[in-house]
C-alpha cells in the first residue's frame, strides 16, 4: 500500500518546526526584534500561493473572483516581503555601525 | 514551464534559506548575511512559482504591477518607520500576513482546478480542511494584530476591555468554527466558509481586546506564531514545501518568543491571553496611594554630581524611554561619562518595551556598543558592586516587590536588583504605578532620587550640567 503524500508534507512539517525550535533558542535576545520583523517577511513565502492563482486566470477571462483575491493577495504579501527584509536590514545594519566605531 | 518535481526541489532549497536566515540571527555578526539568505530564498520560491504557472495569460503585467504597487509601499515604510514605532509596524506587517492568508485561501476555495485540488463544489476533503483551517488562523491573525495594532499606535485604549461571559462566548465561537468546518466539508457550501472566516475575524478582535498594554510582548509574539500557522495552513493547502517549512519555523519562532516573555513576567500563558491585567490591580491601587510616603526628589543638577563622582553607572531603560525618544540624549549622557572614565553599562529586562528586544534595538540606533548591553541574568549580580543606577521609563520591571511580597501581582517575576546599588536615579514623569498597577517600593528608599520629568528632556539637561 502507497503511502499518503499528506504524511509526507507533514514529517516536513513537524521536522521543520523541531528545527525551528532549535533555530529560535540559539537566536540571541538582543536580535529578538529583526527575528520577529524578518519571520514576518518570510511568512510572507505565501505569495506563491497567490502569485499561482491570479495568473490562473484564462485568456479570456483574465479576471474571475479568484483571481482578484489572487492579486490583492499579492500587493499584502509584497508590502510584507519588501517592509519586512528592508526594515530587518536596516536595523541589522544599526548592529554593525557600533562594532566599526569601537 | 518547468516541473513539478523541479519546482519542489526549488521550493525546499528556499526553505532552507529561510533557515538559514533564522540561524543568522544568533550573532550580530552573521545576521546580516542571514537576511540576504532570507532575501535568495523569497526570489528563488517567487520565480519558480511564476515557471510552474502553465500557460500565462494577459494576467502576468496585472500581477508584476501589483507586485510593485506592494513592493513600493513595503519599502517606503521600511525607510521611513522610526525605530520607536516597531511594535506597532510588527502588529500591521502580521495582519498583512493573516489577511494574506484569508486571500490566497479564498481563491483556492474558488479555483481550485488552478492548484489541482478537485473542482468547484467537489474540493478534495483534505484540502477543504487544511484551506479553511489556514483562512480561520489567518482571518484570527488579522484581526487581532489590526486591534494590537490600534493599541500601540495609542489610537485604542491599552487597558484591558472585559465583559462577563467575555470566555465563554470566545469558547463557544472557537467551537462554532470547527462544527462549520465539518460541515462544510459535508456540502462544500460556499456559504458555510464564508461564514468561517467572518466568525474568525470576530474572534481575533475578542481575543486580543481584554488584553492589557504591558502584555503586548506576549501578544505580538503570539500573533507572530498564529500568522506562522496559518501559512502553513495554506502551504498544506497548495503542497507547498517552501511554506510549510516557514509556517513551521515562524510558528515555533513566535511560539518560543511568547514563552520568554511570559517566563520573563512570571506569568503563564493562559492567564495572559484570558487577560484582564492591570484592571483590576489599579483600582485596588488608587485607594491605598492615598497616604503617601515620602520621596526624595532630585533635579538634574544633583543626578549629574551623583553620577560624576561614581565609578560605574548602570542604565536601565524601559518603555518611558522609548516614548520620550530619549535614547540619543542617553547616548550623549554616557558619552560624557565615559569621558570621565566612568564605567556605563546598560541592564535590559527581557520585557522592557512593548516587544521582544524593543530596548535593543533603540540603543543600537543610537549607536550604543551592542558589547554593553547586558540581558537581565548576565548582569544583575553587578549591581550591588555598582556606584549609581540610572532608570529611565522602566518601572515594574524594577520592583522589589516582586522578590519580597507574596500578594503582589507581580510576585516572582525575575526582576533587577536595582535597589541594591549605592544609589538610584528614578527618572519618571509622576509617582504613577506602572503598567501592572502596583506601587513600585523603589521610589521610597533611602539611596533613591526620583526625577520627575520627561526622559528626554532630564536626559539633556543631566547633560548640559556634566560639563
């Protein structure tokens, strides 16, 4: 008998979020706000989904219902991936300024 | 076009990165090459998702456009943020993810041949339960992050908002969206999904109302790890590795974050998220304020001589600071006394702020060393060999009540040992309690000169009178 694919997708799942737990516990505190503002911009990998569903859309009908959701799924998910690597870099980029000065 | 096979392989390795990215963030030395693994990573999953697409239709500039549209609005707030307000820019960027989620979820729900997840009206079971899972986290997350939001911009109330049955009725809501999820999955009505997400706003509104502004840290965590599972939600949905393998580690990233904040407060999660603190506490409070003790009050002539003739100088900073924008005057400040070969070094309570590691960024922007910034444990046996403690918009963190009275609210919560310096400068605006509504001891000891005025400005003046 074949194995679910489901299972598959979810030992990545629970592998992943044992690694995420290790991951996490070795950031140090003083990160802890560019790791919250750069998890934001990864979450935002959400994209795809949206990205794959607004071009979806058939020639002649470029536009359906779903479509729409698609792109203004879009337009929140790149705010997100844009503000939230930007923002990380400049802050990671505060941590460094000190290090040179002293 | 490339295949499927080809595009999960794609989709693991920015999964990686992503990874990647996170362990960047254990030294401020890595971390930036972490970000740009992060940045590799989100390219790589958004061109392949362009290639795995069939046939592109007239539909591919309306998607490059909004993507810019998106791409320049993210950017100029990223530029234009002070660092002050990250809290609040924390809480939008989460709502954006949630409602991101709702979005991609719906659409899924309406075109499902586009994901290959059966027809409309006749979705596979699997995915009809992992798509209205990842819409109902996703719609909570929204929903709650927009009213944290609202709170920490200061456009909403911190205080706590509670009615009876407040629980109860969020129980009864929580339970409503599993029964509505099962039956869903039995008539695939368009309907009862509807009807899933808009019961799902209104729970994330419930859920984060009755909690108060100290516990922000908490609540921003959580949301952090809510916006996590809903993207794994929808990366189940699309059997989407890259997504599932971020939804994992943002989940367990925001998961771990609520559990030091609240470790950090000596709270557990539950009595945080049912809420309500800081309510009840400050009324009891008010009435007992009545008969006031005696403070010594100081300006910033006697603070400036204080820290001139000591030998080592400990900085406490908390959320005052952060609102006065006082960090570069502090900066300024230690600058002088460090002149004076004065030893500085800064304290941070793991909860000074209103989200996880607030304080450190602040002084990173103002250019202090991140080598003298010290976390609560690594520095609180050296307060009692220190000269003077200067406490600038922190308060309950400081307390002592929290070592020596078992009836406080705050009873047990690891605090720094502030009082045992030779002396203490309190810079505060009024003997107001803080947050938890509780009077903080401190103000009334002997070695302790309170400051009353704005941070900023006791700050610059202290300045002016070290010359």
């Amino acid at each position: 008998m074949e194995i679910d694919p489901f299972i598959f997708r979810l030992s990545i799942f629970i592998l992943s979020i044992f690694i995420g737990y290790y991951v996490v516990w070795s950031v140090t505190p003083s990160l802890h706000t560019p790791l919250m503002s750069v998890t934001n911009a990864i979450s935002s990998v959400i994209i795809v989904g949206a990205i794959i569903a607004a071009l979806a859309g058939s020639l002649e009908n470029t536009f359906n219902s779903s479509s729409i959701f698609g792109l203004l799924a879009i337009v929140l998910a790149a705010v997100n991936i844009f503000g939230g690597f930007l923002v990380t870099q400049r802050m990671l980029q505060m941590y460094k300024k000190k290090k040179a000065k002293k | 076009m490339i295949s499927a096979n080809l595009s999960a392989v794609f989709y693991l390795i920015s999964g990686i990165l992503f990874i990647l990215a996170l362990r960047g963030l254990s030294s401020p030395d890595t971390s930036r090459q972490g970000n740009y693994f992060g940045i590799a990573g989100m390219i790589i999953a958004i061109v392949v998702s362009f290639l795995s697409v069939e046939n592109f239709s007239t539909s591919l500039a309306y998607v490059i456009i909004f993507l810019i549209i998106g791409g320049t609005i993210g950017a100029f707030i990223a530029f234009k943020i002070p660092m002050t307000a990250m809290p609040e820019l924390v809480a939008g960027f989460h709502s954006l993810v949630g409602l991101a989620a709702v979005f991609v979820a719906i659409a899924a729900f309406l075109n499902p041949e586009a994901f290959n997840l059966g027809d409309l009206g006749n979705i596979k079971l699997a995915s009809l339960i992992e798509m209205s899972i990842g819409a109902a986290v996703g719609a909570i997350t929204f929903s709650g992050s927009i009213i944290a939001f609202l709170k920490l911009r200061g456009l909403m109330s911190g205080s706590p908002i509670t009615f009876s049955g407040q629980h109860l009725l969020n129980l009864i809501l929580g339970l409503g969206i599993f029964v509505l999820i099962f039956y869903l999955c039995k008539t695939q009505s368009e309907n009862i999904f509807w009807t899933v997400i808009a019961i799902s706003f209104l729970v994330g509104i419930l859920l984060i109302i009755p909690i108060g502004g100290a516990d922000m840290p908490v609540v921003i965590s959580m949301l952090n790890s809510y916006s996590g599972w809903a993207a794994a939600g929808i990366g189940f949905t699309l059997e989407n590795t890259a997504l599932i393998i971020t939804g994992a580690l943002v989940g367990s990233s925001g998961a771990i974050l609520s559990y030091i904040m609240c470790k950090a407060m000596n709270r557990s999660f539950v009595s945080v998220i049912l809420g309500g603190f800081g309510a009840d506490n400050s009324s009891g409070n008010t009435k007992e304020k009545k008969d006031q003790k005696p403070v010594k009050n100081g300006n910033a002539e006697d603070a400036a001589f204080l820290m001139k003739n000591a030998s080592s100088v400990i900085i406490v900073p908390g959320y005052g600071m952060a609102v006065a924008q006082a960090q570069h005057a502090l900066r300024e400040m230690v600058d002088k006394l460090k002149k004076n070969d004065i030893k500085v070094t800064y304290a941070i309570h793991p909860v000074a702020g209103r989200m996880p590691g607030h304080m450190n960024v602040l002084l990173a922007e103002a250019n202090v060393p991140y080598d003298e910034v010290f976390e609560l444990e690594d520095i609180n046996n050296d307060f009692a060999n220190s000269d003077v403690a200067f406490v600038i918009g922190a308060n309950d963190v400081t307390n002592p009540v929290a070592k020596t009275d078992p009836k406080s609210p705050i009873f047990g919560m690891p605090v720094l040992d502030v009082e045992k310096c030779k002396s203490v400068l309190f810079v505060k605006r009024s003997l107001s309690p803080g947050y938890a509504g509780i009077d903080n001891e401190l103000f009334y000891k002997d070695n302790t000169l309170m400051l009353f005025a704005d941070a900023k400005k006791m700050t610059e003046d202290i300045v002016k009178n070290l010359d």
